[in-house]
C-alpha cells in the first residue's frame, strides 16, 4: 500500500481566514478543498484566490457537490483554477457524465461525493461502467453532530469499493487517533478539516498527521502520486527544480528516500516524483537535524529546507524566495558541502554540474 495523501478541508463561510490558514498549512499538506460552505458564500472567487495565493503547485479541489448541469460547474471550477471538483452521488447519470467529460477535457479530475447515497454499491457499478474513478467516502457534518461514528460496515464499503478499481477518499471528523480505523485500507487520500484547523498550532498538527499516515501506511510504498492533471511531469518552475535538485543529488553520491529503479518514467503519470518536495535519505551516522541547521546557517533560513520522516532531509524548491535557476544551485551546492563537512564523500562540482544542465535547457 502507498501512503495516501493529505487533503485539508477549509470549511469556511468568509475568504480571510481560508486564506490565512491556506498560509499555514500549505507546505505540510497535498490537497486544498474550497468546502461546499465557502465555494456557497464567495463563489469562484474562493478558487481563483487560492490558486493565486498557492501557486501552482498545489492540488485545488472545489467541493460544489454538483447536482445538476454538471458539465458547465465542473468547467466553471476548472477555469477557475481548480484541479478537483466533486458531483453529489445523488444525481442524475447525463450529470455524472458530462462532468466527467469536461474533466476530461480539461485534464482535471471529477469525484463522487456519496453523502447520503443509501444504494452505494449498486449506483458505483453504474459510475464505474461510465468510467468514474474516484470517489469521496463521506460522514457528513449532521450525521457528525448526531454521534454517528465510524464502523466496520463502513470499512467494508470501502473496501469493496476500493476492489471494484475506485480510488477512494475518506472524510468525516477524522483525527489522528482514527488513522489506524482505515490503515488495512488501500485509500487514495484522507480528509481532515477541524482536526487540523482548531488547534493552537495548525501547520505543526498538519505535519504530524502526515507523519501518522506515513508510519501507518508507509511500510511498502511511496508517496501517491497526485492526480494527473493536477501536476503534469515539469509543468512548474517547481517542478523542473525538483527534477534537477534530484538528479544532482543522486549524482553527487546522496540517495533519495524513495528507490527509483521501478520508475516508470518522466512521461508516466504514475512517475514517483510528483510535486517539488526532494527528500534526501541521511547516511547512517548523519544527524538530519544538524544538516538542516548547516544548511539554514550558510544559506540562510528558509522553509525550502527541512527535516523529513524518518531522520531524511526534505528540500523544496517552491519555497525559495524566487526559485531561480541561481537560487536553487546555490541550495543544492550548499546541501552537498554541509554532507561533506560532516564526513560524507560526494562529488559535489558532479551533481551541481548535472542540476545546471537541466535548469538551463
């Protein structure tokens, strides 16, 4: 199983605090939802500013829960900026479909949202036929404050869900205590909205949210990839210095913490480096936290750099300041010889070598 991905519910009625936590969060999280309350109150303008205040290199999904004419929101959402939109299951078929195809012509991603769909199973094989993929399994807000919880039954659903070829995405008042209810599940993406947005710290409870899935889950995989369309391969600015941060570090002697050798290529949607986060695998003996605090010394502090799961070292293009060509040699020079000054033997002049060539074609 890989480890699913991190969507954050912004469940707002006014703008400013969405963005304002969007701030927070961004860099620990894969997904940001305009929720159904907030894409209700501001309309596309919630979107467009989000995607203004992000950038893009970071998954939008406007949960609009469509329940007709579902062709032209889903457009409307796309346009936008949106890389997701949601259908309610509820709906007509002729709706599913023609926001299916609009997804498809846009090269975004529609989801069933299936609150309040009693039939599930019988109405997924009908979305199934026409080619769905990705579903939101969802306890809502009402069904919440009615103390209804999570059970097996729901786990069955989704699993058999799952085995009908359904990416699957979980939501409903999930904290991290209930990470461990869906870990023998193969889901796609989970949810967390007030479980990360009312703490004191909402960006340190998004990291360790992460972290939680990731020693869940990570036992056997990698990071799921985002969704095509979302990120396409070297898209961003971003994305091309990851690509070369990568290439140079593997160059240099550093292994990345994810085995690339059954890649299957730049051109694939299922491509293992998705985003412009570059992590690092430490060697044995080498404190990440000593190269973060090296790197933060002679480079300057930054949140392009930062520790990782498991003792790595995480770096990130999209957050430098301009992310320049210039910029992001001088951060992997600078990573290289803060390994080196700790007794690693790299061949540093290789690896900006190979970076530069990529940057610079």
């Amino acid at each position: 199983m890989t480890v699913p991905m991190l969507q954050i519910a912004m469940d707002y009625i006014t703008l400013p605090p969405a963005l304002a936590m969007a701030v927070k969060v961004a860099p620990e999280v894969d997904i940001i939802e305009i929720g159904t309350p907030l894409c209700k109150a501001v309309g596309l303008d919630g979107i467009r500013a989000m995607r203004d205040l992000v950038g893009p290199d970071k998954l939008i999904l406007a949960d609009f829960k469509s329940p007709d004419v579902g062709g032209l929101e889903a457009k409307m959402a796309f346009d936008a900026g949106a890389d997701m939109m949601t259908v309610i299951g509820g709906a007509a078929l002729a709706t599913v479909e023609q926001a299916l195809d609009a997804a498809k012509a846009a090269k975004k991603e529609m989801l069933m949202e299936l609150t309040g769909v009693r039939d599930i199973l019988a109405r997924a094989k009908e979305w199934r036929q026409i080619g769905v993929e990705r579903m939101v399994y969802h306890r809502g807000w009402d069904e919440q404050t009615s103390a209804r919880q999570w059970v097996e039954e729901d786990r069955r659903v989704i699993r058999e869900l799952i085995d009908m070829g359904f990416k699957m995405t979980v939501t409903g008042g999930i904290q991290k205590p209930l990470l461990p209810f869906f870990q023998p599940l193969n889901v796609s993406v989970v949810i967390c909205g007030r479980g990360i947005r009312e703490t004191p710290d909402p960006r340190q409870s998004a990291r360790e949210f992460r972290l939680e899935m990731q020693r869940l889950w990570g036992g056997s995989g990698g990071v799921t990839p985002p969704f095509p369309g979302g990120k396409l391969a070297s898209n961003t600015a971003a994305e091309n210095a990851a690509k070369a941060l990568r290439w140079g570090i593997s160059e240099m002697g550093l292994l990345l913490s994810v085995d690339g050798r059954e890649c299957p290529g730049c051109d694939s949607p299922q491509r293992f480096c998705w985003g412009s986060k570059v992590e690092v695998a430490t060697p044995s003996g080498v404190n990440a936290g000593e190269v973060v605090a090296k790197v933060s010394e002679s480079f300057g502090r930054t949140p392009a750099v930062s520790r990782g799961a498991d003792g790595s070292l995480v770096l990130d293009p999209a957050q430098l300041p301009t992310g320049s060509t210039n910029e992001v040699i001088d951060l992997l020079r600078t990573t290289g010889n803060v390994f080196r000054a700790l007794g690693c033997s790299l061949d540093v002049p290789s690896g900006v070598t190979v970076a530069e060539k990529i940057l610079r074609n």
